[in-house]
C-alpha cells in the first residue's frame, strides 16, 4: 500500500511540473462538467496531448485513524482522472477542539476546510439554522439499495443527507473463551445466549469461578446504556423533538445496569472508559469475560491487547424481549463537505472513493478493520476471511444475519438538545449512579432531563 501511495504521489507530481512551463493563465480547472455520476464513471484513454491540470487544492480534517481511508479515495478518484488530479492535504486536531474549531469557522464564514469529519456527539451543532454542510444525495441515493440505510438516516435532515458514514459500527459482544473456559462454559453455550437473563446466568458462573468481572461499564461515557436503550426503541429524545432521559422505561434500563453492577458482575473500566491505556492494559490481562462494544472496537483489541490473541470470539447482543434487534448502531463520525468548498464535485466524488464505492470499502476494512457500510462488499474473500486474533472466525459471517435487513440508531441525532443530551449522560449520570453512587438511576435521569429541557429557558 505505502509503495501504491509513494508511486502515485510521484507521478502526481511529475504532472504538475510537466505542466508547469506550459500552464496557460487559466490555472486549474474544475472537472465538474466531467465527474458526472461516480457509480457510471469509467476510465478514458488519454492522448499524447492531453495536457493535466494543475491538481485540485482540498483541505480535509479527520480523525487520525481515518488518514488512510482518505488517501486511498485521492488515488482511486487520480487514476480516474489523470487530467485533473486531486492533491490533498489532511489535517489533524484534538477532537473537541476540532469541532470547536469547525463551528467558528462555519459561523463567521472563513477558515473551515473542504472535507471534514464530525462526531455524532457534536452532529447536532451543525444541523441548526441555516446548515453550512452541502448535501449529499446525488452520491448517497443512487447507492442506498445496497448500503446500511440506518445510518445515512443519522446523518440526514428534512430529507437531505448531510454526511457519509464511516462505518456500520454494528454493537457485538466480545467474549473471553480463555477466561470463559476456565468457569467450565462452552463456546456452544455461548452461542446459545439469547436474553440477557442467559448472559446474566452465564456471568455468575464465570465470575463465581474465576473472581474476574465479567463485565465493564463505562463511567465517564455512555457505553453500554445507549446501545441497550436503542435495542429498545429508545433514545434521549424523540422524533418530536421531546427530551425522554427520564421517561420510564429509559429510568428500567439503567436500573437494570445498576442491578447488575451491584450484583458482582460488572465493574467500572479503569480510567472510565473502554479506550484508554488503563483498561487496554487491565483488559489484556484477563481481567474480564465480555464486553459490549461496537464492531470498530476489533482494531482496538487486535493493536492494544495483544495478549488476548486467539481468545476473543464475536457474537450478536442480547436482548431483554424476543424479537428486539441483536445489534444496534449509536456513535459514529460521518464525513461531510462545507459550504464554504471551491470544488464540490470533485471533492463528493473523492468521498464516493474513498467511503461509498467498493474498493474504497474493501480498503476500510483491510486498513481499519471497520465494518463498510456497503453490504456488496461483505461478503468479498478479504472480509471474510477467518481472523487468528478471534479464534479463527469471520465477524462478517457472524454478524451478518442480524444487519443484512437493517439495524436501528439513535432518533433523532440531529436534534437541537442531541450534544447535550450526550454530555451529560457522559459527564454526569454514569459518573453519579456508578462512581460516586450520589443519585439514584431515576433522579440522575431526572436531573439530566430537567436540564435539557431548560436550555431555552
């Protein structure tokens, strides 16, 4: 891949000096006319006249771990059009400072890039007003039919879809067969797991065996409460607009968590959440059976826990009702183009590449090892390859049944009181009812709620 990239960077660059000397005062020229539908685009033979452009300036900023999904998109949309290349230049902040950033240069009107990846933490800050985002539907609709419809619906307001995902991130549960074995449970009970009275059964015996957790809640996060509130059918406000953190069906879901923490069998994740260096190293060490996380989590075990090689499986989540999904899909960080983008076209067309077409979501997988929402791709020998890291099994074979027709997220995202919503479930509720067990589930909920509903107050 690094020799790919080295080679088509330096045959970009030997265009742009082969032109040099010969550049009318025209400059660069926008390939708009020519980009046309990315799905239909072929390759055309070029002459010994065709004289390239001077490439397309495109700034993108982008979580770190993303780099390669957007340099990938570059060269495919180069070789597509080597007359009118494509040179881009990504850059990297702190998440929070990012957004931050990203909102001021999109109220003033200047200093905001061409590409941008946003949080779902913060999507509904730029889902207000007059939106500063270009929609997306002429490279999103004509794709839909094969694609994880679920989760453009995340990114879509008033019937324009505003960002591209990066991944399903379908919610699984992660297992330690090494630590599970040790209690005497098989892998075919584990598979057997349907309810999460089965899963609860099974934890008391391993925890019982062994005096290891069998599972971790975040405290300074919100995982695993909003992934079991979607399974249900709910979220922190509804389709309507109406703040329902307190409603109480959302106040039974995290007693039940509570429950459960009291019980012995979940614990807090050291340093508060599940990604960061004290729970990677605590996890690592078999301190814990399973976990409830989303399938981009598989890079996080197979880079940062590499003692659990070979232990770990991948099955579907449990469920509180027969006939509610086994998997769900909440957080994400979809890509968008700003408003204030000199080349629109272009830059839609190298998202299509990069995120939309199918190499572009094999190169997700095989560089990320993120599930693409693209479901053509699913079932390519790349994807579904037995993985040594989890017990010689394919997460796509798996998972597979329980996506294929769909997977529910959050409600309503792009809401208003969305950001806030979020935050305080983060920074307060699992804080208060877990670590310092100052609230009650119900009066933690009811505090947030009340705060939500007063922002316009």
């Amino acid at each position: 891949m690094k020799v790919k990239k080295l080679t088509a960077l330096f045959l970009s660059l030997l265009l742009v000096v082969s032109t040099a000397a010969c550049a009318n005062s025209g400059g660069a020229t926008s390939n708009s006319d020519t980009a046309g539908d990315p799905k239909t685009t072929e390759k055309t033979e070029t002459t010994d006249t065709a004289e390239p452009a001077d490439p397309i300036k495109l700034t993108c900023w982008v979580n770190e771990q993303h780099t390669e999904i957007f340099e990938y998109g570059a060269e495919l949309y180069n070789e597509e059009h080597p007359n009118n290349p494509i040179e881009l230049s990504l850059e990297f902040y702190p998440v929070t400072e990012m957004h931050n950033k990203l909102l001021i240069a999109l109220q003033s009107g200047v200093g905001a890039p061409d590409i941008v990846d946003i949080n779902l933490t913060w999507w509904s800050n730029f889902m207000q007003g007059d939106i500063q985002l270009v929609p997306l539907n002429d490279i999103v609709e004509p794709e839909l039919d094969h694609m994880v419809s679920s989760r453009f619906e995340l990114y879509s307001k008033d019937g324009s879809y505003y960002g591209i995902p990066t991944h399903v991130g379908a919610t699984c549960m992660y297992y330690n067969m090494d630590l599970i074995k040790q209690a005497g449970v098989t892998v075919e009970e584990i598979d057997a797991i349907e309810t999460w009275d089965q899963y609860l059964e099974i934890g008391r015996r391993v925890t019982d065996a062994t005096g290891m957790a069998w599972t971790a809640y975040e405290t300074l996060n919100q995982r695993p409460y909003w992934p079991l509130l979607n399974e249900c059918g709910l979220d922190y406000i509804d389709a309507d607009g109406n703040v329902t953190m307190d409603n109480e069906e959302n106040i039974d879901v995290l007693e039940w968590m509570y429950d459960v923490f009291q019980e012995g069998l979940a614990t807090e994740a050291p340093g508060g959440d599940l990604i960061n260096e004290s729970f990677y190293n605590w996890m690592n060490g078999s301190n814990c059976a399973s976990l409830l996380m989303p399938s981009w989590y598989m890079i996080r075990l197979m880079d940062y826990m590499p003692d659990l090689y070979g232990k770990m499986i991948v099955r579907p989540v449990p469920v509180f009702e027969e006939g509610q999904p086994r998997s769900t899909c909440v957080g994400g960080t979809p890509t968008a183009i700003t408003s204030q983008c000199k080349h629109i076209e272009e830059a839609k067309e190298l998202l299509y590449w990069a995120k939309l077409s199918d190499k572009g979501s094999i190169n997700i997988w095989e560089t990320c090892k993120f599930d693409p929402v693209n479901l053509n791709v699913w079932t390519d020998a790349s994807l579904t390859e037995p993985m040594d890291y989890f017990s010689g099994e394919s997460f796509f074979e798996i998972m597979m049944p329980y996506i294929e027709n769909g997977i529910p997220s959050p409600i309503n995202p792009s809401d208003e009181k969305s950001t806030t919503a979020q935050e305080l479930m983060r920074n307060n509720v699992m804080y208060q009812v877990f670590v310092t067990q100052e609230k009650s589930p119900e009066q933690a909920l009811t505090d947030a709620a009340n705060e939500v509903r007063n922002l316009k107050n």
